[in-house]
C-alpha cells in the first residue's frame, strides 16, 4: 500500500516501474537549504544572464567526491559505481572532469581502484581537498593544509594531465572577506583555477534514501526517487536555460557526485539534457568563457560565479522518510 502523503507526481512514476517515465512534481516546492543542508553556504546569486540562446546549450559534467560519497547499497562498491558512470558517460559520449578527496574512504579496499578506473577511462581529475575540509569550519591556515595534503596522491593519478582545478568542499569558500581572501591567495599560488558551479539539484541528497530503498526492497520507493530525481534535475536545467544574460548563452558547469543513485540514474540524466537540447562539453571550455574570468584568473576579485540565490531552481528533494 502506498503512503497517503505520497504527491501526485510519485504515484504517477508507481504504474509499470518505467525506466524512462518523466514526471514534474506538483507537490509544494522547497527552496533546498543548500549543498549538505549547510546553512550560508551553497550556491550563490550570479551577475544576471542575457535572454539569447542558442541552439546548442552546453553542459560540462563535473563529480565531486572520488572515490568515496554516501553509504554503498547493498552488493555496491565504489569501483563499480565508478564503472557505472564511465558507462554512461562513454554512451553519450560525455566528458566529465572529477575531483579527488583522497583522504576518503580509506577502509575500503576499492576506493583506489575506483579512482584508477576513472583515469583509465581518460577522465581529468582535480583537488578536492584531502579530508574534505571546509575553511569556515576548520580555518584558512588548515584548509590550505588540506588542499596540499592531496597533492601527491593527486598528482600520481592525474599523470600529466592538468590537476590544478579545484572545488571547494561544500561549495564553501569562506563566509568572511578574510577566510575567503585567504584561500583564494593560497589557491592562487599553488597554481589553481577554480572550478565554479552554474548548476545543480542537490543530487547528493538522493544517495542515501535509495541505499534505504535498496535494503528494504522497496521497488515502489526506488520508482519514486527515480522519477523525482529527473524532475528536479529538469527543473534545475530549465533554471538555468532562462538566466542567460550578457546577451548570450553562458556554458553550465553541472555539479554532481560518485553516489550510487547518481551512477543508477545517469543514464536516463544525459538523454534528459540530449532530449532539452544540450550538448556536453569538457570543464576547461565550459569555463573558457569570459563570464568565468574570476574562477579561472585568482588575480580576479572573487568569488567565482555560481548561480543560485533569488534565481535559485525550486527543488522537491527525496520524498521524507522514504524507506526509513
């Protein structure tokens, strides 16, 4: 029996379990508290946009947290996951750009082959900050120790591609001028660019309820989070398709997670962008785009563009309590 407090749009997504159904939610949307429910930080209000488009949007694909994110359902293990999305990636012949936490998961006996198999499949990695250390949390002076800390593992499996991109943990980058003019100069110096996020619909907040739902078995709940999970990643892109500005479309840089529900859901994910219209792009040439300047140039005022606040997507998130 379903639950009465299920929405329309999930009873919706129950009948025939269908991979592909698509439905938008019309439960009352919430503005999401922010990447990890962390108050102040997250997405940020960017300079307004133009109304042009193009024909083409573009989208680079970039994963956070390699190679470890969210608890493993069970029969998962992190290499797998990471098989998964190179699968999908490789099918819609997508680039993606990952960035390495290499002081996570370390009691897992995978998480180094998962990171190999990311590189082997040609895909960039950059720094994520050893422990994932936020600089509001733990201070400028040890973030700038986190960030050096994941150098040498980092440099070892990037090979002699570029590895000086960096994303804040958290999407934080210090919430005083002093914290965060601190990390940028520290950045700065060690050679990195920052690699910015336009887009976004918290997919890290989907992993845990479907370890949940894979548990208990819970096919109905996995169908639900499946077509809930495509209706707010649509939300969000059509977000971003109406904030256009400087007359222009401006490259997306969509942020997103080696989860579990992440490498299950790919899939469906790209053909939604391909059926909206958008192409896929590596990060350098999302971000080759001027509206980038301040991200990729730290001689810049920051913080680098992001686009939230006012004209952030209105996202329903995972069902409460679902599977719990």
């Amino acid at each position: 029996m379903m639950p009465r407090w299920w929405p329309a749009w999930a009873v919706a997504a129950l009948p025939g379990l269908l991979p592909g159904f698509l439905v938008v939610a019309d439960a009352q949307p919430r503005s999401p508290a922010g990447y990890h429910a962390k108050a102040g930080t997250g997405f940020q209000a960017s300079p307004g946009r133009g109304k042009t488009r193009s024909a083409a949007p573009a989208i680079a694909l970039t994963f956070d947290d390699i190679p470890a994110h969210c608890p493993l359902p069970p029969g998962e293990t992190r290499i797998g996951i990471v098989r998964k999305i190179v699968t999908a990636l490789n099918h819609a012949d997508a680039p993606a750009f990952g960035f390495l936490n290499a002081g996570l998961g370390l009691d897992d006996p995978t998480t180094a082959a998962a990171t190999a198999a990311w590189r082997a499949a040609g895909l960039s990695l950059g720094n994520h900050g050893y422990a994932h250390a936020d600089p509001d949390r733990v201070g400028a002076a040890a973030f700038a120790v986190d960030v050096a800390r994941n150098e040498a593992a980092l440099a070892t499996a990037a090979g002699r591609t570029d590895w000086h991109w960096f994303r804040y943990a958290f999407l934080s980058e210090g919430r005083t001028p002093v914290v965060r003019e601190a990390a940028r100069a520290d950045l700065k110096v060690r050679g990195y660019k920052i690699a910015a996020v336009t887009m976004g619909f918290d997919d890290s907040k989907w992993n845990e309820p479907y370890a949940a739902c894979v548990v208990r078995g819970d096919r109905l709940g996995i169908a639900a989070l499946e077509a809930g999970f495509l209706a707010d990643a649509r939300i969000a892109a059509d977000t971003a398709r109406a904030r256009a500005i400087v007359g222009r479309d401006i490259p997306d840089v969509l942020l997103m997670h080696v989860g579990a529900f992440d490498a299950h859901m790919l899939p469906r994910l790209l053909d939604l962008y391909r059926r909206m219209g958008f192409r896929f792009v590596t990060l350098p040439a999302a971000q080759a785009d001027p509206f980038y300047a301040a991200a990729t140039d730290l001689s810049l005022p920051g913080p680098p563009p992001s686009l939230a606040g006012p004209a952030a997507p209105r996202l329903a998130g995972p069902l409460p309590g679902l599977c719990s």
